[in-house]
C-alpha cells in the first residue's frame, strides 16, 4: 500500500472555478475555500485521460481515508480542451472539492 500523501496547505494554490473571470485589471482570482476534512465532501476529479488507472487508484485512496458523499469523475476528450459543458456544469452545481490530473 502506498504511503499517504501529505500536503502542506502553505504550499499548496487553490483556486475557485466558480468565482467567474478573472479580474482584467489585477489578473487576480480569489482562492478556494479550505475544508477540515474530505469528509462527506463531494470530490470532482477531472481526468486528462493519460492513465486511466492512476486515477481510479487516487479515488480507491481517497474513498478508503475519507467518508465522501459522491466522485464525480469526469474523463476529458482530450488533454488539450476543457471538461465539455455537461461535465464542468455537473462540478461547478455539485463538487465541494476538486483534483485535476495532468501530465504524462
């Protein structure tokens, strides 16, 4: 079993997807709000699509250290494009908390 990923919340940037267009004179947007816990959080995880089972095996860690109400988990068409409406509209009314995998 893998060793678990601690995170330092001073080194970490998270952002607000459903804070709107950034500011054109600041290029600034505001930062997320941070839980106490993924419990009973309702986690998105948005997928590029390069390892399917490295994802699945983020939310098998994620599901067995926390108590999540739902995953939404949305596979991208593309690395290269945004979520499709559908999927970012599903994230932006139901997700609490959110992970983004990139790279290859």
């Amino acid at each position: 079993m893998p060793h678990p990923v601690h995170v330092n919340p001073e080194r970490s940037l998270a952002l607000d997807p459903t804070s709107g267009v950034l500011d054109s004179k600041t290029n600034v947007r505001p930062l997320a709000r941070r839980g106490e816990s993924l419990d009973h959080a309702v986690l998105a995880l948005i997928d590029n699509g390069f390892n399917p089972r490295f994802a699945q095996a983020v939310i098998d860690q994620l599901c067995a250290r926390f108590r999540l109400a739902d995953v939404i988990w949305v596979k991208k068409r593309n690395v290269s494009v945004p979520p499709d409406r559908d999927d970012w509209e599903r994230v932006t009314a139901r997700a609490t908390a959110g992970i983004a995998l990139y790279g290859g």
